[in-house]
C-alpha cells in the first residue's frame, strides 16, 4: 500500500465520525448546486433554446437539435452587434446599482447602529422596529412599495396634497432606477445596523476612555478608534452586501416586472427575462449570463481580499 494510501486510511479511521457528518451536506450541496453549475455551464456552449430542446407534448417526445458552439455565446454577448444594448448597457446600471445601494446600505445603517449603541431610553424598542425591514419577507415589502409608489400610491397622494410634482415612479427610467435603490435601501439596511451594532459593542470602552483622556475629539475617536474597530466586521458585510446586491433578483423583479422597466433590469433580471420571458426562451444566453455574473463576482472577491490582506499587513507594519 502507498504512502498516499496509507495516509488516507489513516485519516479516514481517525475522522470517520466527521466525514459522516458532512456526507449528506455534501450530496445535497452536489445536487443543488453543483450539478446546476455544470449544467449551465455545458448549456453556454451550445445553442440552446425553447425549440431545440427535449420536450414532450402530449404523447409525442421530441428530441433535442440543440448544438455545440463553443464560447459563440459569450462572443455574441461581449462583442456582438448587440453587446451593448443587452449587456453593457446593463452591466453598467448594476455596477452602479450596487454601489449606490452598498453606500447607502453602510453609511445608514452606521448611523443608525451608532444611535443604538447610545444609552437611549426605549432602545431596545428601536432596535426592534428598525430590524422590522428586514424580519418581512421581501415579496411582502416590495410589493407594499409597489402599491404606495402607483400613481394613486399614498406617496404621490402625499406629493399633491403639499403641491409639490409627483414622479412617475414605476414609468420613467430615472425615477424606476431612483424607486429600485430606494427600495432595496428599505431592504438592507437593518442587515447593516445589526452587523455594525454588533461591532461596536466588541470595542473596548477602555480605548474610547483613554482617547478623551488625550484629548481626542469625537470625530478622531470615530476615525481612530470606531472605523479601526469596526475593520473586519466591515469587511464582511460589505462583500456581502455586495454579492447579495449585485444579484438582487427580488426587488427589481417584483417592483417593475420581467419588462416593464427594460432600462432598471439589473443583469440577474436580464438573464431571467431571455431564459424564461421572451419567447423563444434562450437558455443558452441566460446560462452565459449567469456564468459571467459568476466570473465578475469571483474577480472582484478575489482583488478583494487581496487589497484587505495588503493593507493588513501595511497596518501591521
């Protein structure tokens, strides 16, 4: 028997009790997301679509005449005459989106969580409706937005009782865009505050005592002290918030629809609308799309952590 061999064995009569735990989690994890991911995968490089593929219609099974293209779809989506109108246009938007969102998502739920983190008196009551957002299932929030921000909403009724204009919110493409960050800032924000409130009472109270001592003001106790503190839970909620943020497929769908608002679709809502929206339903376009979310995400946590670890060790230093 190998030394490889003889190791495993080893490890496997040392750990037994641990593989048998993680067994059923990893046949699950398999099938839910590893067979998808290699799936789609297979379908990017074919041209895949409603007519060509296996399907039954009543008695009658029709086979699949789909083919093998190659990276033919990713060519058409980067490059092709349409690249622009079906993906950059659309890459840029959700850059943007998460952005906005991730800034608001952060900057808001930083002052709310410093807020809490006073000794208030009904704080706990505070806290409990802020984290209200985000305890309601979205479908629900989201579909409480649509109803208030309708023309005959209560947000625009608001606006005509103070005569002041009242936007087409779910028409016009600025505010579409303005009504999504909105709503997703809703949504996330309490995620944030709770994160963030979480840090700050893991600071040591010694260092804030120590820093009026020196005579630091609150603006340098916040920037030497509270951000310092706060590092690596940020860090994390961040990447989150943008991973979350840049696939955000509820508010966006919810809020506007698979068409209504071409201009507002992020790229997940993009993708959903040419494999399951349109007609013929291209599924080889929609799997590219996801696999190219998959690579911007990778590529971006990736530079990420990267650019943490270095500043890490400049801090270190």
């Amino acid at each position: 028997m190998t030394a490889v061999a003889q190791r495993l064995k080893h490890g496997y009569q040392k750990h037994w009790y641990a593989y048998a735990m993680i067994t059923p989690v990893a046949v699950v994890l398999g099938v839910l997301v590893l067979y998808p991911l290699v799936y789609g995968l297979y379908l990017t490089l074919t041209d895949a679509n409603s007519l060509n593929t296996a399907r039954t219609i009543g008695v009658n099974h029709i086979d699949a005449t789909y083919k093998f293209i190659g990276l033919g779809n990713y060519k058409d989506i980067l490059f092709g005459p349409l690249s622009y109108d079906r993906f950059w246009s659309h890459f840029i938007w959700t850059v943007a989106w998460t952005v906005l969102c991730v800034t608001l998502h952060y900057t808001i739920g930083l002052g709310l969580a410093l807020l809490l983190n006073q000794k208030l008196r009904g704080r706990t009551f505070y806290r409990l409706m802020l984290i209200v957002p985000w305890a309601v299932p979205t479908f629900v929030t989201v579909f409480g937005w649509r109803i208030m921000l309708g023309d005959g909403g209560i947000i625009n009724s608001f606006l005509h009782t103070l005569h002041l204009p009242q936007p087409s919110w779910l028409e016009d493409t600025f505010w579409q865009r303005f009504a999504a960050v909105m709503v997703n800032t809703w949504c996330g924000v309490p995620f944030m505050m709770i994160s963030l409130l979480g840090g700050l009472q893991s600071i040591d109270a010694s260092l804030y005592e120590a820093a009026e001592m020196d005579g630091a003001t609150a603006w340098q106790r916040f920037r030497y002290v509270t951000l310092p503190g706060l590092r690596s839970v940020s860090s994390t909620v961040v990447l989150l918030g943008v991973i979350w943020t840049f696939n955000q497929f509820a508010v966006i769908f919810l809020l506007f629809g698979a068409t209504s608002a071409p201009d507002a679709q992020i790229l997940v809502t993009w993708a959903y609308y040419l494999g399951f929206g349109q007609q013929p339903r291209d599924f080889a376009q929609s799997a590219s799309y996801g696999m190219l979310l998959l690579a911007v995400l990778v590529v971006f946590t990736s530079f990420y952590r990267r650019w943490l670890n270095r500043n890490d060790q400049q801090l270190a230093i």
